[in-house]
C-alpha cells in the first residue's frame, strides 16, 4: 500500500478499514498463505519442489497461474543451490526478482 503514496499510520487506517475477505484478496496475504503452506510442509518432510508443485496446482485451478514464473521458481527449487536465492539468480522482468533483495 505505501506504493499507492500511503505513510505508515494511513496505512494502518487503510488495512483496518478492509473487510477480512478484501484482507484476504491482497497480494500480501497470499503471499502470507503460500510461506505459511511451505514452512508447514517442509515441516512434515516434504521437499521444496513438490511442495511448489502442489501450490502451483492449485494456483491453476483458481485460475491465477503464470506458468513461465513457475517453472523457473521449481528450476531454482531443484538446482545445486537450492534453499539459497544468490543476486542475479532470477531473470530480470520476471516478476519474481524482488525476492533476491527482498526489496522492490
């Protein structure tokens, strides 16, 4: 939301006016489930890569699945350096850059 031009305490305002359904639509929040469904699953022993697999399954049935970005997240899941995202590892455009930095 502070990309929308929010300081911190409007987006506080902002968040606490959503309904738990507009809540649960923001990209934040599926983010949220998607770590939350990982850590709970590598938990019980599961490796990484079947775990996107089973999420990206599901991505598609809703209808919400970019193919190409997946694939590459499941080549670097399954690559020698798997567990770690090193600076330049994901290709630029792709979208899913910002988690070599964490930052935007």
């Amino acid at each position: 939301m502070q990309d929308n031009g929010f300081n911190e305490a409007e987006c506080r305002l902002q968040i606490k006016k959503m309904t738990n359904t507009q809540l649960m639509g923001t990209p934040e929040a599926t983010l949220f489930t998607i770590l939350q469904s990982v850590i709970k699953l590598q938990r019980k022993g599961i490796l990484l890569t079947p775990i996107l697999n089973r999420i990206e399954q599901h991505r598609s049935f809703l209808g919400g699945s970019d193919p190409s970005k997946m694939n590459e997240l499941v080549e670097i899941a399954s690559g020698p350096d798997a567990g770690t995202i090193k600076t330049g590892s994901l290709k630029t455009g792709s979208g899913l850059e910002t988690l070599k930095t964490g930052s935007r």
